[in-house]
C-alpha cells in the first residue's frame, strides 16, 4: 500500500480507541479540546459496524466497554455535527445526476 496516499486518512483503531474515554456521543459533542473533524471520526468509528454487538445490531460497543450504545444515538450524534458546521451537500449529489449523453454509441463488432 503507499503511504503517501493513506497517510491522510483517519486511524479508525485510534478514533475507536479515543471513544472508549467517552461514556455517550453527547460527551464527544461536549469536549471542548476536540475539533469537529476529530469528533466526526470518533464518533463514525464508533458507529462503525465492526462494533455491533452481536444479535442486536442496532447496539454499538467498543471492545472494553462496558456499556453498548445504541447506534442511533451515536448517529444523532453525528447529525447534530452536520447541523452546527458547513450546510449539508444539496440532495440528489453526484450518484443522482446522471451523465447526458449526446447521441447514443455503437457498440463495437455489433
């Protein structure tokens, strides 16, 4: 893998690892000492589904915890993140517009 490409990218062990100091997703909110960005990657690394807890997939927690949150809570979370920082993308993003083609293409040996 090269690195300079990944190195970039959040350590979701270190996200996961950093949430187990917190208790509830309203504590990650509260924390002072966290940018949203870094709140942003505790909180979707707790959602993660590599900590669903078994048969109760609508439960999170993070190995060592004592306590599983439900997954709805930590994605409330997240939404009131979206909700104090930049607007939300406008509905129907890039997977919605489809491209336009001009004049329909032969296929090749067709």
């Amino acid at each position: 893998m090269n690195r300079s490409l990944h190195e970039n990218l959040p350590d979701v062990h270190a996200n996961s690892l950093l949430a187990l100091t917190f208790g509830d997703p309203a504590q990650v909110l509260a924390d002072r000492l966290l940018s949203p960005d870094e709140k942003r990657c505790i909180l979707a690394a707790w959602a993660s589904d590599a900590f669903a807890v078994e048969d109760r997939p609508w439960l999170r927690q993070l190995p060592g915890s004592d306590e599983a949150i439900p997954v709805a809570a930590i994605l409330r979370a997240l939404q009131r993140l979206d909700e104090e920082g930049d607007p939300p993308p406008r509905r129907g993003g890039a997977a919605l517009n489809f491209p336009q083609c001009e004049e329909t293409k032969l296929a090749v040996g067709f």
